[in-house]
C-alpha cells in the first residue's frame, strides 16, 4: 500500500470543493399558485380594506352569538313585567293660590311701598328704588319734564355729608340729575324723606343745588361758593347783576377760602353763569 503525501491530500480536497461549486445551489421549490393555495385552505390576502372590516365583522359576530345563546339558554324563566303605575298628575303653578298672588304682584305696576314692574323694560324691580335697576327708568315719576345738560355724582358736591349721599344711592339716585328728576315734586321729597330718614329740606336745599349745576359753566364748587353767599336758587342768581355779583364774590374772599375753594371767578366767568342760565328752560320747583 502506496503512502499518500500532503501533496497529493490538498489536491484531492480542492478537486472536490470545485466539484461542489460547479454543481451550483439546489433548484428552488415552484411557489404554488393561488388555486393550489385555495385547495390547501391556505389564508388569502384580502383584496380591499373593506373585505377586511367584513371578515373583521363577521368573526365578531360569531363570537359574540354563542355567549349570548348560551346565557338565554341558562337563565331562560318566565318573564315578568313590573307593574304598571299610574302617571303622577301634577298641579300647575298657577292654581296655587301663593303663586297666585306672587303674578299678581309681578304685574303690577311699581310703587315705592310695595314694588312691582318697570313700564319701559317689563323689569320687576322691588320697593324703595327710585329708577329701574334694568333701563334706569325713573319709577318715581314727576308731572315736569326736567331739561339737564350737564350733571355730576353726588359726591362731587360739597358740604353733602358722605350718609345723604349713601341713602340716596339705596334708592338708586347717584347724580345731581337724578335728585332733579325726582325731587322737584314735593309728593316725591315727602316718600324719599320717609324712605331715608332725611329730612325734606335737606333733600329740598339738594335739589336747588342741583338745579343751579344744570348751568354748564358753573359746576358744584361755584355752586356751593353761591351757597356761602346766601344764594341758595337758580332764580336768586338770576335778580343778581353780574358786575354785583362778582364785587360780592371778591368782598367775601376770606370765607369762601376758608370753605377750600381758592379760586375766584373773573367777570367773564360770572357773565358766562348768566347767559348759560337764562337759555336754560326753568324747572318748576314745588
């Protein structure tokens, strides 16, 4: 038996591995074709979105119909239905008899003892006010038509202590117009009086003050400066001369000062108060 040599082994390994190389990778099984898939019962992908959700549907369904079968056939008893009951008739609002005279007090028209509707908004607005809280319409109404051009808070007008001028707003009356409005009746000053506490001449010396304020280039503080000079009226202003009246304004300069009003009118000023106050129509003050 012949030796074999290294030699002759390495070129016997290389015979073989190009014999293996040159026979290639094995032929590839053919991919069955969609009727052999079909006889095979191989799943098939679906052809649109919408046979999709239709398998989708119909799997649930079929899981969803045995349980339910199965939980009818379990706790299958006979039925019972629950008594009838008889509906419960209810009263209208209206047959009671408080709310009854509740409408009745709603449409009634306002007074200040006891409230009742705003003719202008329809607005019930409760007793004690003077103006509607909805559309400002003056409740209280006075047979004068009252003519304002210009009008001021009734905190701006000076010596009316800080209590008037709170009763007054409880009764929804803020401005020197509002005071005119109404105040210019005595009926009227009679029911505030009652309704506040104050007196009828205070709230009286209010409603001149405010009359005078109607006068667009006089304001409150020359209203009040009027005042000290005791010239309480628009009418009182208007028998004075403007020449006099502004000597008088200068003559007694130290006690309008120490009153906190430190400016003095000049001639031009004085004769603008009285043109301004004769072009004004006169209020009827009783």
């Amino acid at each position: 038996m012949s030796e074999q040599t290294p030699g002759d082994a390495s070129s016997a390994f290389k015979a073989r591995l190009d014999a293996l190389r040159s026979k290639g990778p094995p032929p590839a099984a053919p991919a069955p074709s969609l009727k052999e898939r079909l006889q095979q019962g191989a799943p098939v992908a679906p052809s649109s979105p919408e046979d999709l959700k239709a398998r989708i549907q119909s799997r649930f369904q079929k899981k969803t119909e045995a349980p339910s079968s199965f939980s009818n056939a379990k706790t299958s008893s006979p039925s019972v239905s629950p008594p009838s009951v008889a509906p419960v008739q209810f009263e209208e609002t209206g047959d009671l008899p408080g709310s009854r005279k509740l409408k009745e007090e709603k449409t009634d028209l306002w007074s200040l003892d006891q409230g009742g509707v705003c003719p202008s908004c329809q607005t019930f607005n409760l007793a004690g006010v003077v103006f509607c809280g909805s559309c400002s319409y003056m409740l209280l109404r006075t047979e004068e038509e009252v003519v304002v051009i210009t009008s001021y808070p009734l905190k701006e007008i000076k010596g009316l202590a800080h209590t008037f001028v709170n009763k007054l707003a409880e009764l929804n009356i803020h401005s020197t117009e509002d005071v005119l409005r109404v105040g210019s009746n005595r009926k009227n000053r009679d029911m505030i009086s009652k309704r506040t506490g104050l007196s009828e001449r205070s709230i009286l010396r209010l409603v001149h003050t405010s009359d005078i304020c109607r006068v667009p280039s006089m304001g409150p503080e020359n209203a009040a400066m009027l005042e000290l000079l005791a010239i309480t009226t628009l009418a009182d202003m208007l028998k004075q001369k403007p020449l006099e009246l502004h000597a008088k304004i200068h003559q007694n300069r130290i006690k309008i000062n120490q009153q906190g009003i430190l400016f003095m009118p000049t001639k031009n000023q004085v004769s603008q108060w009285f043109e301004d106050a004769q072009a004004l129509p006169a209020i009827r003050i009783n």
